[in-house]
C-alpha cells in the first residue's frame, strides 16, 4: 500500500474514532502538485473553508490567511492538513512555518493545527530550513520504493480498469514497471507511463499499445517533468544561466 492510501485510510480511522470519542477532528487532503505555492495551497484551503469558494487568484495573503484562521477556530478542535507531493512546494516554506506557529503567536484560539505530508522526495526533509525544521519538530515515516514485481501488479490492476482487453501488448506493463522501478519506484510515474503510451498509440490510430509506445512515452515524461522543475522550481536568473550553459 502506497504513502497517500495509507494516509488516507489513517486518517479515515482517525475520524471515525474521533467522533466515536466525541473528539472535534476535522481533515484537509491537498493535492501540491496541482498546487505548487503556498498561495495556491491557501487559496484552496480558503475555498473549501467557506461554501461560497469565491477566492480566486489576486486576493492579498494577509487576506487570506485571516479568513483561514477565522474559520478554522469556528471549526475548533484538532485541524490536520494533508500535503501529498509536499515536494512541489520546493524553497516555498511559508506555509510549514506558518500552521505550527499559529496558535503561538495568538492566531488560534479554539483550533490546533497539525500537518502531514507526503513525498517522494527522501532529501526534502533535509532541504527544509532550520527555522522551519525547528519549528515543526517533523516525525518521518519512510516508504520503501515499490520494486518491479509490486509496480507490475499494481498497473496490471489498473490496465484492466482502462484498457479495452488485448490492447496491451504483453511486454508493456513489465516495461513501464521496470522502467519505473529503475527511476523511483513511485506507482504514479508508472500509471503516467501507461497512460501517455497508451495516448500515443491512439493517436498515431494503433490497433494496439507496444513496447515502441512505452520507450516514446519515457522520453515524453521524462521530459515533463523536467520541464516542469525548471518552470516551477528555478528563478528567473537561475534558468537563464541554464541556458547559458546549454550553449557553453
């Protein structure tokens, strides 16, 4: 069973124990792959907060981070806030020295605010500064990666769920698998892997997905991903001196 599932399924018991215990627990799962800053994650936090989800991009952080507050010590009790791929929030850390210091500097009363989150990254731990690691005195559980064998059963699952029968030709699974394996061992690079194979072939109007889809699709995540990092990750100043040495 992965990170987030197990997350999951915890805090699922959590709840249920919780109002079994007549305890106030009230959880947040945030996604920060689809929400990379802080700001992003708040805006979220925000709407689900309120029922009208009128905060939208452009509203002051300041804003923001008052009306949460304001919410959260109506809900009261203990608040967790999930932050899967907690990652993608690179050097932005304002958001883990914020929460745990609420209540310290008098911004929640009735509430307490406790964070999980979830990586693939094993050195984002050690990448976190020291006023952040200070002050959210972190526990770390760590996963092991999934091998090949475990990513083969877990996208042959899922190529059942997706696939028409027979399309797969019989080497894709085993290849997304040990090409995962290889890179991370994470199962969703795997299911990316399977997907965007699977997009190829129909676009090139395949009767089947082969083994020649699967090597495309890797160039074509590989590059993604890269992409993405140094979109979201590198300042300005630094992915101009990329380029520059791409030249050199």
């Amino acid at each position: 069973v992965g990170k987030t599932a197990t997350t999951h399924k915890v805090t699922e018991y959590l709840e249920a124990d919780a109002i079994e215990a007549g305890v106030n627990l009230t959880v947040f799962s945030i996604n920060c792959n689809k929400r990379d800053t802080t700001y992003k994650v708040i805006t979220h936090l925000a709407n689900e907060l309120y029922s009208e989800k009128t905060f939208k991009q452009g509203h002051h952080p300041d804003t923001l981070w008052d009306r949460i507050y304001t919410a959260l010590d109506e809900l009261g009790g203990s608040i967790l806030v999930v932050l899967d791929e907690i990652d993608k929030l690179g050097e932005d850390e304002e958001l883990l020295y914020e929460f745990p210091r609420a209540n310290a500097m008098g911004e929640l009363e009735h509430a307490k605010v406790g964070i999980i989150g979830i990586s693939n990254n094993f050195k984002f731990r050690e990448s976190l500064s020291p006023r952040v690691k200070s002050t959210l005195t972190e526990r770390e559980i760590q996963f092991s990666p999934y091998d090949a064998n475990e990513l083969r059963t877990i996208l042959n699952y899922y190529a059942d769920l997706v696939f028409y029968e027979n399309v797969l030709s019989d080497d894709v699974v085993p290849l997304c698998a040990a090409f995962t394996a290889q890179d991370t061992g994470d199962a969703r690079m795997g299911l990316d892997l399977l997907e965007t194979a699977g997009d190829i072939a129909r676009h090139e109007g395949a009767d089947h997905v082969v083994e020649e889809h699967v090597r495309i699709a890797r160039s074509q995540v590989d590059r993604a991903n890269t992409e993405r990092i140094v979109t979201n990750r590198l300042t300005v100043q630094m992915q101009t001196v990329l380029v520059a040495t791409t030249f050199l």
